[in-house]
C-alpha cells in the first residue's frame, strides 16, 4: 500500500511539473508570435503572403501544441486509473487532515492515561 501512496505523489508530482513547464511554453511562444508579428507589421518589405504564412504555421504550431496536451493528460488518466480510485488510495489532503485529526487525539489520549 505504501508502495502504491507514493507511486501516486510521484505521478502527481510529475504531472504538476509537466503542466507548470507546458504553461511556461505556451507563454513564451505566444510571446514569440507576437514579437513577429509586430516585426510583419513594422516592416516595409514584408508581403501579405508571407504574413499569411507565418500566421498559417503559427495556427499549426498552436494546434500541435494543444493535442500534445490532451494526448499527455490523457495518458495521466490512464495512468491514474491503473492504481487509483480502485486501490484505494485518498487524495493526499485528506490524508493529511486524517493525519491532523490523529495527532489531536493522540495528545487527549495521552492526558487521560495520566491522570488515572
């Protein structure tokens, strides 16, 4: 059971680095975007064709981007389906507050012991 608890934190982990590093990729890339964009626009050689293009691709590179995510969060769902809900495993703020209700007991117990 321990072995499965922390197998889940792993995979938790992993998955809130995944999605921080993927958000810090969409904002920079979107910034990107509209760097260039506003370089089209400032230029005087620039076409409209080309502009089309780089607005084309910058379309592709958003929707390759967007079914990399849903294809990862997918797999963390499989993933967390394998050894989650059926194990039973709790999410780790219950746990935790489990935990914290524990140690307010402990203290009670302890004092009654004393006093007898």
């Amino acid at each position: 059971m321990e072995q499965k608890a922390l197998l889940k934190r792993v995979v938790d982990f992993h998955k809130a680095s995944f999605d921080n590093s993927y958000d810090t990729m969409t904002m920079v890339q979107s910034q990107s975007e509209k760097i260039v964009e506003s370089l089209w626009d400032q230029s005087h050689r620039s076409t409209k064709d080309a502009q089309g293009a780089f607005s084309q691709w910058a379309a592709v590179c958003r929707k390759s981007r967007e079914d990399f995510k849903r294809a990862v969060d997918n797999g963390y769902e499989k993933l967390i389906a394998l050894f989650g809900e059926d194990s039973g495993l709790e999410p780790l703020k219950a746990k935790k507050q489990e935990k914290m209700a524990s140690e307010k007991k402990e203290p009670q117990k302890q004092e009654k012991t004393k006093e007898k």
